[in-house]
C-alpha cells in the first residue's frame, strides 16, 4: 500500500509511504524542492541540519539539493551566453526557488510530481522560459527522481537550445566516516581544493574537507557500504552524469556522493553541457537504494 501525505505549515511538507516495505521519503516543495530524509525500514539514510529548513536565509545543508542550471561555482558567479553576461550564485537556483507540486499517485508506488517554472528572478540570471518536473518515486526501498526539462524558448529569440548542467548533492549520514567501504566506478579525481588531479587510493578523513571531483567515471553503478550506521547504499543513474563529486568536512557527520552531468564552469566553457531543443524536452533518471545490514 502507497501512501502521499501533505501537511501545510511554515513550508509544505510532503511524505512518501510504502507501507509494505516501512519506507519513507519526506519533501519541502516549497525549500528547493529538497527530498530532506529517506528512511528504510525506520533508519534514516539522510543527514539534515533540520534548522537550516524553516532559514530561508541559509542553503539547506543535509538532504538531497538540487543542483540546476549549473553544478559547482563559476569565477565571480558570471558566465557570458551570445555575448551577454548573468550572474548565477553557485550550484543555481533549483536548490533554492519554491517548486509546486502538480501531481500524485499512489496505484503502483507513491510518486510525488513538482515542477518549477522560470519567472523574472530565473529569467535574470537564467535567459529561457523553461518548466522543470521532477517525478519523486518511492518504491520498496529505491528512491527514484524521473526528471523533465522542457525549454520554453530564449527569451532574444525562441529558436534557440537551452543549455544547462544538472545533478544532485545528497547528503549520507555515517557518524564513523573511517569505516565506510567505497566500490566507485572511477579511479581518478581532481581535488577542487588544489586543482590537483590524482589517482584515488582512499579519502583521508583526517583532512579538514575533501572535495573531489571524479573524472573518468565508467559506469552507471557506485555502492557506499556503512557498517556503523547499518546500511548499504547503492546509486544508479544514467550516462549523462559523467562525473561524481565526494565531499565531506572533518567533525560532520556526513558524506556527499554527487552526480553532476558537467564540471564547474561549465556554463562558460561549454564542456558536457546538456542542451534542450525549441519546444522540446529532455528525461534524465536518478536512484538511490537503500539496504539495511
């Protein structure tokens, strides 16, 4: 049995239920669209600092943000798009605008659908008229976001692609960050702290933050096993998430495992970026699946 609960407070908050397999997934539409815990079975595989939430003058650390147009930071929060230049804070505006959500269903799984629409503070900072859906699904312990972008048109001239980089930034709980076993598809990395590339031979904990950005990523499958938290993680997405971003700060309780389909910058120098026809859209999928241990 599927459930979908919504309660109105200072935020809408939105729960997703499988009755038969205990599991949850809770969501503030109207915070970035932000998935903020998914339990299995009563464990909670989410770390949230549940006061950031109801701070709208902080980002939401915990959870699983969104990261749309962009992924990362670009120098001066500027890029240049037909000679003009925008100003876009770091990770973009998915994180943080209000989504609404626009449809539910609960025949086969308890699927939460929410959608953000461009106005005139995206369209400042982000020139094309879009609508973004994101289909939340929870069935038996996998997590699912089936998303839709859909360009609107270029607001100089509607026969132009939209271009955008998109992922996700999920925060994992682990309160002994040194026992987590990693099968990532990917062995080597550029640290975003020194620029350094390297080949991965293990995270070293003891660092004040890692933040690494892996770049030969060959398969669509990467596995977190943590024993101390009694779970096992798996995550699946598609091709077009070329790069996985690892990053974590000492004394925190949390990693963060990151499909991005581009690196930094990428709104300035084009690389991987996705582009949306006219009038057309484009579906990209993403899971996560918890296993208890």
């Amino acid at each position: 049995m599927f459930e979908i609960r919504r309660d109105i407070g200072p935020f809408e908050e939105c729960e997703l239920i499988d009755h038969k397999a205990n599991s949850r997934v809770q969501v503030f539409p109207g915070r970035g669209g932000i998935i903020t815990s998914f339990t299995i079975e009563g464990k909670e595989l989410f770390y949230l600092e549940k006061d950031t939430i109801l701070d709208t003058t902080r980002s939401v650390r915990g959870g699983n943000p969104i990261l749309f147009p962009l992924c990362g930071g670009l120098p001066d929060d500027t890029y240049q798009f037909k000679d003009i230049s925008y100003k876009i804070k770091q990770h973009g505006f998915g994180r943080t605008n209000a989504w609404k959500v626009t449809g539910e269903d609960t025949e086969d799984a308890a699927i939460l659908t929410i959608e953000l629409t461009s106005d005139e503070t995206t369209l400042a900072s982000f020139p094309f008229h879009f609508t973004v859906k994101y289909h939340y699904i929870l069935k038996g312990n996998t997590l699912t976001i089936r998303q839709e972008y859909i360009n609107r048109g270029y607001i100089h001239d509607p026969e132009v692609a939209m271009p955008f980089a998109t992922g996700f930034h999920p925060y994992f709980l682990a309160t002994d960050k040194s026992k987590l076993q990693f099968d990532l598809p990917a062995s080597q990395y550029v640290d975003h702290v020194s620029g350094e590339p390297s080949t991965f031979k293990g995270f070293p904990f003891e660092a004040p933050v890692i933040d690494w950005v892996f770049t030969d990523v060959h398969s669509p499958i990467a596995i977190v096993t943590n024993p101390t938290d009694g779970y096992r993680l798996t995550l699946k997405s598609e091709n077009v998430y070329k790069y996985l971003v690892f990053w974590t700060l000492i004394g925190k309780d949390f990693f963060c495992l990151e499909p991005w389909t581009a690196r930094r910058n990428a709104l300035n120098t084009g690389t991987d970026l996705q582009y949306v026809p006219p009038r057309s859209s484009l579906t990209f999928e993403f899971s996560m699946v918890g296993e208890l241990l």
